[in-house]
C-alpha cells in the first residue's frame, strides 16, 4: 500500500527543480524514437484532432505537428514553463490538471500520454477519461515505465539503487512502475478499445546513453531520500553514478510500456470482439 505524501511535481520532479529540465529532455532522447515510430503508424487526415496530454518539453506535440500538418494538435500541461508551440501554427498550448479538468467527450482522434499515468494514484479513472475523449475510429496511446528490467539488472549495487528509487516515488507520490504497465493492454481491452498493440522497449544503461543521462539526473535529484532507505547509503549513490559515466558498464534501464488500441467506429465492433 501506498502511504503516499504528495502529488506529482508538488516536490519531486518540480520543473523549477534544478536540472528538471535536463531530465526531461532526456528523458524525451530515451523515447521519442519508439514514440513517433508507433504514431507514424496513424493515417493522417485533414482535420485530425489530436491530444498530447502531459506533454512536459513538448517535443513530441511539435512531432506531432509537423508530421500531421493537417491536423491540429492540443498539448496540456500541468506547469507549461517549458511548453510552448515554437510558431507551430497547429498547435495549441494548454494548462490543464488531467485529474481535474475535463474535455467534451469523443473530441479527439489521436491522445497520447507518456510517463503520466502511472505517476497518479486516479490513474484508472484518468484512463477511462481518455477513453471518453477520443472519438469513434480513434486511436488511444499509453506509455509507462516499468520496473522488471531493473530486477534484471546484473550489477548488484545499481540494482538495489535504482530499485530504491522505484520505491520512493511509489512512496511519495504513489508511483506504479509495476502491475500498472504490465496490465496496460488488458485494461485497454476492458475499456472496450480494439486492435491492441504492445511494444516493450528495454534501453541500455552505458556512458553517453540518454538513459545513462536521464537516470544519472533522476538518481542525483531523489538521492536525498534515497539515503534514508534500509540498506542505502551515500557511497553506493556515488557509486553508482560513478559506474554509469565509467566506459565498460552496460547493464539495463527502466523498461517501457507502450499500448496502443482503437475506440471501434461503432457501438458494436468492440461488443462482438469481446464475445470471440
Ligand atoms: C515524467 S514527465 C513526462 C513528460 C512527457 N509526457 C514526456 O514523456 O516527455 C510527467 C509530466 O506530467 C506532468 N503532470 C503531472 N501531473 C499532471 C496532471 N495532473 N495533469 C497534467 N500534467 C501532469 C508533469 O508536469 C510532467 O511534465
């Protein structure tokens, strides 16, 4: 259970936190390239409606409006200090708390949400909002990191570090990096979306990966809890933000989920899929 003391951004991951913005960006370098390769697979459309919800940077809504030129993009945002449109003229910047703040239901074609869901304790209510905003025919794209590749993980200290810091964020904001990601795509098909498709994405820790860069600056931002857990102290830290600059560590990062699935174009599809 968790015993959960604040919300998302309130003080972890705060973008005025120093480096907030580094960790993002790479964070967006780990993955834009599986990212924009899934929504290159939705047909563009004049007049396609689209949502990037959370969008942090925003690079994947700038994707977003440039791949789909003829389709108007809105990006929310719950702290838009780094979210701007960049002269994009299909794109609309929006501050929005996605657990508070609704849209009209089945007004949009395409919604995406990267690293959110799992971050908030409503996230199975904010997944059947998602549901009832995007329209018939639409696609839904959900994507959350998971923890098991970090069990796998062969280097013994790294591995009790970055799965304590797994544990912080589950215990102070709730975080669910483990049966949350694993059961995105069954949830999707009790949602009744079709056409489910799940990709699994497992980057590599080493000196100059972007995965290197985001967990460097994701472990030095939680250090100061992390040292208040049994069995973790300050050198294995810096030891473990030392091996990950050091030429010859390879070892696993955190996994991601990524679900896509469609709203059927009418009443029926889904209903008759269920009874297969
Ligand atoms: C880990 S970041 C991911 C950012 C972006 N989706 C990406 O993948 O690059 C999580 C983002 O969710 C935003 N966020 C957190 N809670 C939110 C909420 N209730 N409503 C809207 N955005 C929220 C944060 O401000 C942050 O930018």
């Amino acid at each position: 259970m968790s015993g959960r003391t604040e919300r998302y951004g309130d003080v972890l991951f705060n973008h005025a936190a120093p480096n907030e913005r580094a960790c993002l960006d790479s964070l967006g370098a780990v993955l834009d390239p599986t990212t924009t390769d899934v929504l290159k697979a939705v047909p563009g459309q004049r007049g396609l409606r689209l949502l990037e919800v959370a969008a942090g940077t925003g690079t994947v809504a700038r994707w977003m409006a440039v791949h789909f030129t003829e389709g108007r993009v809105t990006a929310t945002e719950l702290d838009t200090r780094f979210l701007h449109t960049h002269g994009h003229r299909n794109l609309t910047v929006q501050r929005h708390d996605v657990t508070r703040d609704g849209f009209p239901a089945a007004c949009f074609d395409v919604i995406h949400a990267r690293y959110l869901l799992s971050h908030l304790p409503s996230r199975a209510r904010v997944l059947g909002d998602l549901v009832r905003w995007l329209a018939p025919g639409g696609t839904l794209m959900v994507e959350d990191p998971s923890l098991f590749s970090l069990r796998a993980a062969r280097d013994d200290t790294y591995r009790r570090v970055s799965l304590g810091a797994v544990h912080v964020l589950r215990s102070r904001i709730g975080t669910d990096s483990d049966e949350w990601p694993t059961s995105l795509a069954e949830r999707f098909t009790n949602r009744g979306l079709t056409d489910i498709n799940l990709r699994v994405m497992v980057p590599t820790v080493s000196c100059g990966t972007p995965m290197a860069a985001f967990w460097k600056l994701t472990l030095e931002h939680l250090a100061p809890a992390l040292v208040e857990l049994p069995g973790i102290n300050r050198s294995d830290i810096l030891y473990t933000l030392d091996r990950m600059s050091l030429p010859g560590f390879v070892d696993l990062g955190m996994a991601t989920y990524t679900v896509t699935g469609r709203k059927p174009a009418n009443g029926l599809e889904g209903k008759e899929c269920q009874h297969q």
